[in-house]
C-alpha cells in the first residue's frame, strides 16, 4: 500500500486549518464554536481516510476479479478539497491578492455546491467598504 497519498492528504489538512486560523485571526472573526465545528470535519476527514485503507486492504483479502484504486481516489478527492479552502481563506486573509480568473472560479465551485454567491460578495464587500470588520470594533 502506498502511504504517500495518505501523507500529502494530511498536509494539506494541515495547511487548511493553519490559512483557516490565520485568515480568522486576521479578519477578527475567530470564534471557539466554529474551530471546535471545523475540527470534527478535520476528524470526519481522518475515519473517511482510514475508511479508504480498510477498503484498499479488503481487496488483497477478498478477490473480486479485479481491484478499484479506492485510497487513492479518496485521497485525491480530499487533497484536492483542501486546496481549495486554502485558496478561500488565502483570498479571506488577503483580499485581491489572488488572480480574479481563479477567484472566478471558486465563485463557480461554490455556486455548483450549493454555497450563494451573493452571501460571500456581501460579505466581502462589508469588510472592504468599511475597511475594518465589525468584529474588530
């Protein structure tokens, strides 16, 4: 089995909950509740993995013909997941200093997830007109 899917998934966990802390410290929206919430998905995340390993190792034990990349695709799925929280808190912490076409399509992933893109302009746009967010105050 090869672990290094594995090790590049948890690094990235691991720099999505650091931009996370940071962008909300830097915003001034940290809040305990939303960490404690953020740190069950990380946890969700970790049985999802250790799922993708009890499924890779059921199929050296158990032959069905043939063998499905199970680990591999879980992995890839979440690194690539990752990535992506770490784009939106680096544009959060940073506003404007990440290129507009891929912020453009954040807005397009997050439209196609069910997240509304007026919620986050609104929100964005209350902070930059007001140059300090109400939570600093």
């Amino acid at each position: 089995m090869d672990y290094r899917y594995i090790i590049v998934a948890l690094i990235f966990i691991v720099f999505d909950v650091v931009t996370g802390v940071l962008q909300a410290l830097i915003n001034g929206t940290f809040k305990s509740h939303i960490m404690r919430k953020g740190g069950f998905r990380k946890l969700c995340l970790l049985v999802v993995i250790a799922f993708g390993v009890a499924l890779d190792y059921s199929q050296t034990v158990v032959d069905l013909g043939f063998t499905f990349p199970c680990l591999r695709m879980i992995t890839s799925y979440i690194t690539f997941m990752e990535i992506m929280s770490i784009i939106e808190n680096l544009n959060l912490a940073f506003p404007g200093s990440l290129p507009k076409s891929l912020i453009s399509v954040l807005g397009h992933a997050a439209e196609e997830n069910g997240v509304k893109k007026e919620d986050e302009d609104q929100s964005s746009d209350d902070e930059t007109d007001q140059g300090i967010s109400p939570a600093r105050l």
